[in-house]
C-alpha cells in the first residue's frame, strides 16, 4: 500500500516529492552524482552508524583474537545480511523503494554479498588454530624462518650456516645448536628461553613450546598433553 502511495506521488508531483523522500532515507546523497550503484550502496552502509559499528567489532575481534568473540561477530554479521535482504525483498517498506526509484539507493546485493563472505570469514576465523592443534610454532612458508635465525644470530652472537638451518626441524634442535656454539657451561641457562621468545616474536604463536615443537605444520604430531619441557631446562652435564 505505501509503495503504491510512493508511486502515485511520483507521477503527480515528479521529481521535486521524491527529492524529498532522498532526503529522508539518504540526505548525504547528492542528486547531480546520478544514481547509487551496487558498490555505492555498500560504501553507503558501511560509513552509515550500523557499517561503521560492525567495522569497529571486526577491528576488536582480530585484537582480542578469542574463539567466542570470533563466533559471536560472524554471527551478528550473518544477521545483519539476513536482515537487509529481508528489508528488501520480503518486508516491502514502501520509502525504500521509493527512494530506489528516485536513484539515492540501489539493490543491496552486493552489500548482503560482502555481509556474508564477511560472516564465513569470521567463522573460519573462529576455528581453532594449526598451532594448537599440532605442536608447531607453524612459521608459514615465507621468510619467518630466516628472520628467526638471523635474530638468534644477533642475539646470541653467533653464526648459523645454511648447512646448519637445514638440518633443523624442532626448537629442540635449535636450542641444541645454540648451547653448542655458546659453549655454555653453567647452572642458569637462560638460552631456552630466550629461543622460545624470539621463535614467538617471528610465528605469532601463542601455544605451549617444548622441545619437540617443530617449525613448519608438516613435521609436527598432534598435542597430547601439557609437555613436561615447557621450563627453563637444566644443563645435565
């Protein structure tokens, strides 16, 4: 009934009523830049109060990096999606179309696109980790792994030949090269942990380390337990 009140406005009074109806749904608008396309209509939901809303719970989302908050953002964009489209297609609000009509708005598609590719992301986000599945720090296949050892290098002031990195598999491996070439002989050994650290500061991993942790996903076994190696060990010599 609204939508048929809109349209009969529309021929009767042109343009000027339905300026007016712009000015209500979308006053940023500007009449002389044509009609919204798709990719304006989601530029226009996104810096509206609600997009930028649901852009500030992404930022604090990736931030925080828990699993719940993770579930809960990709749930209440899916909502959101579910809701536009409803808007659109079912609910039938006669000033929407209206101002469809008149080119301040466009068809939601690609808005309810992005709401759900959104939503997946978020989702998949949520799963839990290869690092807490695996007992791996998962240094990736870029160049992690080098920047890692050049700052143990530096740390540590020593050097690791190519020949030497690439016989490394584990942090226990690591840490054994390291103490070798310190020549470390004393009670505190403060290398283990300076190891664990610079390998965190270079995967991002936040899960348990031991000895056995390896460096890349493809090498590690499944995490059983708390590891009885996570301390500072002691040298047993």
């Amino acid at each position: 009934m609204r939508l048929t009140v809109y349209s009969t406005i529309a021929l009767i009074a042109g343009s000027p009523a339905l300026a007016e109806v712009c000015d209500k749904v979308r006053p940023s608008w500007d009449p002389s830049s044509g009609s919204v396309n798709r990719f304006e209509e989601l530029y226009f939901f996104f810096t509206s109060p609600l997009g930028v809303g649901l852009v500030c719970l992404i930022a604090v989302t990736l931030y925080l990096n828990q699993r719940w908050l993770s579930i809960l953002c990709a749930g209440v964009f899916l909502l959101t999606g579910v809701l536009t489209a409803a808007v659109w297609f079912w609910v039938g609000e006669g000033i929407i179309y209206a101002a469809f009509e008149e080119g301040c708005r466009a068809e939601p598609y690609v808005t309810i696109g992005v709401l759900g590719l959104l939503s997946l992301w978020l989702f998949q986000y949520s799963r839990p980790r290869i690092t807490q599945r695996l007992n791996t720090i998962d240094l990736g296949d870029d160049l992690d792994d080098v920047e890692m050892l050049m700052a143990i290098e530096e740390v540590f002031g020593i050097e690791i030949e190519d020949s030497e990195a690439g016989t490394l598999v584990s942090m226990g491996d690591l840490y054994e090269l390291v103490i070798n070439k310190l020549k470390l002989k004393t009670n505190f050994d403060p290398v283990w942990a300076l190891v664990c650290q610079i390998a965190r500061e270079h995967s991002g991993s936040r899960d348990p380390i031991d000895k056995q942790t390896t460096f890349f996903p493809k090498f590690a076994k499944e995490r059983i337990g708390p590891s009885k190696n996570l301390d500072v060990p002691k040298n047993s010599d």
